[in-house]
C-alpha cells in the first residue's frame, strides 16, 4: 500500500516479480537518500532493497528460515557513511551485546568494535532513559549493565 504522509490518498501496489517472504526478525528502514524501503535479516546477512518503480525487490530470503537471533534489535542510517548500524537484539532467552553495520553502496557487513560506538551509545543512553524513565534491555546488554 502506497500513501502520501499527512494525505488520504491510499493504493496498492502489486509486486512484478512477486512477494518478499519474511524472515522471523526482520526489520525494515527507509533509506531516505535513495528513497527506499529496505528489509534487513541479522540472521541471514541479507538486505532486500524494493523498487518502487520496477515494483520488485532486490533478493529474496532463505527458506526454511529457522529461528533468529536477533529480535528486537536496534537500528539507524547513518547519513556520514551511508551506513545501516543494529545494535543488541534479542534471541534464544539471550540479549545481545553486538554492533553490526551493513555499508549500503559496498553491500557489505562487518562488527564494529564497542570502543568506536562509544559517543554513538552514549547519546542512545541518554536518549533511551529520557524515552522510558530507565534503560532498554537491549541497551544494558550493549553497555553489559544490570539495572538502570
């Protein structure tokens, strides 16, 4: 479904090249210097880019998909590096304590030490407590504390 923000002006849209399957813990973001939806998968290092002109996407997950590792997990685009950083996620009775960045233009993943994140963490912390009166169990799993 296709709408204008703030409009009611409502369509749909068909697939050409038929429907993106999801994968338990899938997200999606908009990369706002493209101007498209994303869908990320942790698990399966994918990221499925859809074309709103040609009505297709990029890549299709892998099935049958077992479960994930990252529910629940953090993310942002960064502009600077035009960058997609998740951060924690939940799986398997188990927060987690990583940073992933997947690099758009490269198409490429790799783990982002914790020292880099610091400053980035720092302003989320501040963020996150202001949001909630506490902090959010994927971010006391990033900064490996217990309680707020």
């Amino acid at each position: 479904m296709i709408g204008k923000i703030g409009g009611t002006d409502l369509r749909t849209q068909e697939y050409d090249n038929g429907k993106l399957l999801l994968v338990n813990g899938s997200q999606s973001l908009f990369d706002p210097l493209q101007k498209k939806v994303l869908n990320i998968s942790i698990d399966q290092k994918i990221v499925s880019v859809y074309d709103s002109i040609a009505r297709t996407w990029t890549k299709q997950f892998d099935f049958p998909a077992v479960g994930t590792h990252y529910w629940l997990f953090n993310k942002y685009f960064s502009r600077s590096d035009t960058s997609i950083y998740m951060i924690g996620g939940y799986g398997h009775f188990t927060y987690k304590s990583s940073v992933l960045r997947y690099h758009i233009p490269s198409q490429s993943w790799d783990s982002i030490p914790l020292l880099v994140m610091r400053s980035f963490l720092i302003t989320w912390l501040e963020w996150d407590r202001a949001k909630t009166g506490c902090i959010s169990p994927e971010v006391m799993a990033v900064l490996r504390v217990t309680r707020c």
